[in-house]
C-alpha cells in the first residue's frame, strides 16, 4: 500500500451507547448455542529498517480482547507472528534496506488449519505493517474462507474505507477493542441488535462501506462486582479502567519474550521482563501523534491496587524480574503517580519507562519516588532543544529550562536517563520549518542537559497525526511512497528550498552514532546488539 491509497483521514464520531459494561452478562450467549465461537487473533510480522532494533514485546492488546472473550465463553488462540518468526529476517522484495521478521507463510497456515477460526482478528496499529496485516487476510481467505475476517488499531481506525477496499476483509474496529469486539461477537451470534453495535466499519449488501459512531471510551467509577474478574472488591477514585481483566498471558508465549530479550528498553537490567499499562491516553497535543485523537483526549487510569496485582501476578506465575509501563505518559496525573511509586517500593522489582515520560508533568518528588521505589531508567520525550519547534511546530507544552534542571536531578539520583528527539519538522501552521541549525541545536541541548543516552528519529507523519495531515496538504510526502517505509528512520518527508528526507535520516542517524558511542552504561546489557543498530 502507498500513501496516496489512503485518501484523506476518516475519524469516527463517538455515538450513545445502547449496552454497557454491566449489562454484558444477562446478553451474552451461551457458548453451545453459537454459530460463532473459536477466534484467532493476529499480531502481524514486522517490516523494519535494516537499522532498526527489532523489538519484541507480547502485543497487548490482543492479550486484553482474549481476556474479554475467554471471561465470556469464547475459545481464542494468540499467534503473534513476529514474535514466533524472529529470527526469520528476510530482505523485501525490491528494497534491501528493509527486513521482513516474522513466521513463514506455511507455518501460519499451519495454525490456521489446526485450529479451525469461525472469526480471525488481526492488530492493525501501525500503517508501515499494513501489507502484511492485508497478507495475513489473503491467507486466512484461502485457508479459512468462511471464517469472518476483522481488523483494528490506530492504522484501521482511521482510513476504515481504505482497508475495507481488501475483499478478504469483512469489518474494522475503530477504537477501543475489548467491548466492542464482544459485542460484535453477540452480534453475529445474534444475541445483540444492530442498533446495539458501535465503532466497527463494514461493506453492506451493495458493498458500501457503512461506519457505525464509536462507544464512548470504557471507564466506570463504580464496581461491577464479581464480573470484573479483580480480587480487589472496590475500585479506586482512579479505577476508571479497572473493569477490564488483566492480559491473557496464558495465550502468549512468553518464554519466547524472555529468550528473544528484545524489550522495547534494549538494555535492561533483568532479563524476564513484563509489560504493563497503568492509563491510557494523554492530554497533550503533540501534532506527531495520534494518542490524543485515538484515546479521545481523555486520561483514564487504572487502580493502584488493580496495577500492583496485575506486577505480582506476572512475578508469581511468570517469574519476572523486571517490569516496564508502557503508558503514554505515567506521570499525567500526578496525584496517581506518586501513589504508584509508592506501592511499587513494596513491590520490590526494578522497572522504567522506555516508552516516554513528559517533563512537563515531573517534579522533584515524583522522581525521588520513582528512584526510591525502583526505577533505575526513565525516558524523556524531550522532542525539541529548542523551544520554538517546540512551540510552533510540535505544540508540546514544555519548558526547557525546567526540563535542563529535571534531567540533571534524575541523573542525581542514580538513574539512567534517556532522550527522545525527533529532527525534521516541516512548515506548519504558517509557521517556518524546522532549519538544520535547529537539529543541531537540539543535539546540543541532548549534551549539554546530561542524557546517558538518546534516541533522535527523522519525523514521519503517521496516520492520524496533524503533521500527517500537514504534509499531505503542502504536498511534502510523496502519495506513491510505500506505507512500510512510514518509520521514524525514514525520512520521507520532503521540504523543497529547505532539506529533504534523506539528509534528515542520515543526520538523525548521525546523531545516534555520535551521541551513544561516548555514554557511560550505567548497567550492563542482557543482550548484545549488533554495532550497526540503533
């Protein structure tokens, strides 16, 4: 698929509910009476810059949308084809600068046929992914044809009508996964109406895509009692996600985690390391993100004693011995944060945030919590060392100055301290766009504010984003380029009279080499990656 394959971006309303949460037990069916009843979920293979760290975690969302359904009677296999095909990198066709990793197509059949799917559900997060989520489609097609086929995650959510063109594929979800699947799921069994099926995309009898407005987000200030499945009787005044169960991990192979220990932080200090969430969304509106739209700008969190279970029940039956909180920023809600960090000291593992934590949302005490309670690595999503882009381009609400004091305090405490950057904004807003002068400038900043180490990314307009959007509009992408080359190593946008993507790629990579070769680790690395990475 090309960019220009997408059309413009198609956001979904979010409509009245018909059904809620604490409804689903009275309507859901029994499991002897569906027509509907075995699902196998997809977690697609992973087409990467031969740069690229290929990092493997268990895909969590498809660990949640088991969860839900298993609670329900359904039968459900995980197959993450990454995951399982790993070590099977093969070139692209006509691109040697890109790697496919994942499971050969024999092999998938193979589970394909075994298992016998009445319904395949395939993650779709990531745009660069979609030629393979549309190759996984094809053979279930030809495997399974009267399996009924649906896909989701930010890259289906929002061009529905653009993945709806695959005639392998029935239906997309448009947002959130674990209720609206079940309730498509009731849906097909016919056990719920139409009007009681929300935020799915689908072809009617005359083949017109018809979109169905989104449920609201899930979120409940109130228990549901025993349904939730959560040993904890009562929810906290932060419980809004705590109706929904914790991860299959049953489904996942997770000793293959473990033995891959390709952890979205590649130097670690344990090596059976779990992932978890404690919120979802963020209420910052950085134009090179799709958090905002997707989670509906809105912070949800979870319990702390909902979170602290959840971290002690992956050491109990797992064995881990490190865990890593894959927010989009754990600190949003600072009142919550300090009394995680508190309850993650009892907890007694080491964890970080590889993921991003935002400055604008820290203070002294949170980190001397986090550094008190375990945290030996925390990464910064610092974006910008200089405060315009930061400001006109980027439109992330944060001080450099108080970050510069931030950096140096953590690293005070003992902490490893990463930044992330991205080089290569455009002209936005009639704003100028971002000169070479200014990316140096934040790889000076990078030195000068202390990091142990940093990540700079090209910046890339993923679906959903404003600089997407922007970069359509002014024309600075070209609509013939290939979606899997839509990473943060690529540079595909294009400025004309100011630079183009290739010399931002080559200077983002620039800056890895130059800044990481001269960092102190603070730890040592369970695995050793190959030089060339980054």
């Amino acid at each position: 698929m090309t960019i220009g394959s997408l059309g413009s971006t198609e956001f979904a309303l979010h409509g009245k509910p018909a059904i809620r949460w604490g409804d689903l037990p009275q309507r859901v069916g029994k499991p002897e009476t569906r027509r509907y009843q075995k699902v196998l979920l997809l977690n697609p293979s992973a087409t990467l810059f031969r740069h690229d760290l290929p990092r493997c975690t268990y895909p969590l969302g498809l660990g949640y949308i088991a969860a839900v359904l298993e609670k329900y009677g359904y039968e459900v296999k995980i197959l993450d084809v990454f995951a399982e095909g790993y070590y099977n990198a093969q070139p692209v066709d006509g691109d040697d600068q890109f790697l496919r990793y994942g499971l050969s197509d024999d092999d998938i059949v193979k589970v394909m046929k075994e298992f016998g799917p009445d319904v395949v559900g395939i993650s779709s997060i990531f745009s660069n992914q979609a030629d393979n989520v549309h190759h996984l489609l094809k053979l279930a097609d030809l495997v399974t044809p009267e399996a009924v086929t649906a896909i989701g995650g930010a890259h289906a959510r929002y061009f529905p009508k653009a993945c709806l063109d695959d005639p392998n594929l029935d239906a997309v979800f448009l947002g959130e996964g674990e209720m609206t699947f079940l309730l498509w799921m009731e849906h097909l069994n016919g056990n719920v109406s139409d009007d009681e099926v929300h935020g799915i995309a689908w072809r009617d009898r005359d083949g017109k895509v018809q979109i169905k407005p989104e449920l609201p987000l899930i979120s409940s200030m109130r228990p549901e009692g025993p349904e939730t499945g959560k040993s904890s009787p009562m929810l906290s005044m932060a419980g809004e996600l705590d109706h929904i169960p914790f991860p299959a991990w049953h489904h996942y192979n997770m000793e293959k985690y473990f033995e891959i220990k390709a952890y979205q932080s590649p130097y670690t200090v344990g090596s059976r390391v779990g992932q978890l969430y404690t919120s979802r969304g963020c209420t910052a509106h950085c134009t090179f993100c799709t958090t905002t739209h997707f989670w509906g700008q809105k912070l949800r969190r979870r319990s702390v004693q909902d979170v602290v279970d959840e971290v002690l029940r992956l050491r109990d039956e797992y064995g881990i011995d490190e865990f890593h909180i894959q927010d989009d920023n754990i600190t949003n809600d600072m009142d919550h944060a300090r009394e995680l960090f508190r309850a993650f000291k009892e907890v007694g593992l080491p964890w970080a945030t590889p993921q991003g934590t935002a400055l604008w949302r820290m203070d002294e005490e949170l980190l001397d919590l986090m550094a008190e309670s375990g945290a030996y690595q925390v990464t910064f999503a610092i974006e910008s060392g200089v405060q315009r882009v930061l400001k006109e381009l980027i439109k992330k609400p944060l001080n450099l100055e108080r970050t510069s004091h931030l950096i140096k305090y953590a690293r005070s405490l003992g902490m490893h301290v990463h930044g992330f950057f991205i080089i290569g904004m455009p002209p936005m807003f009639g704003n100028a766009g971002e000169s070479i002068e200014e990316m140096q400038a934040s790889y000076d900043y990078a030195e000068e504010a202390g990091f142990s180490s940093a990540s700079f990314f090209a910046a890339s307009p993923i679906v959903g984003s404003e600089l997407l959007r922007e970069c359509i509009r002014q024309g600075f992408v070209d609509p013939e380029e290939s979606l899997y080359r839509m990473t943060y190593k690529q540079g595909i946008i294009n400025v004309p009279g100011l630079w183009d993507g290739e010399e931002i790629a080559e200077l983002a990579a620039k800056f890895n080499r130059d800044f990481n070769a001269r960092r102190d680790r603070a730890y040592t690395p369970q695995k050793q990656w190959n030089a060339n990475q980054y």
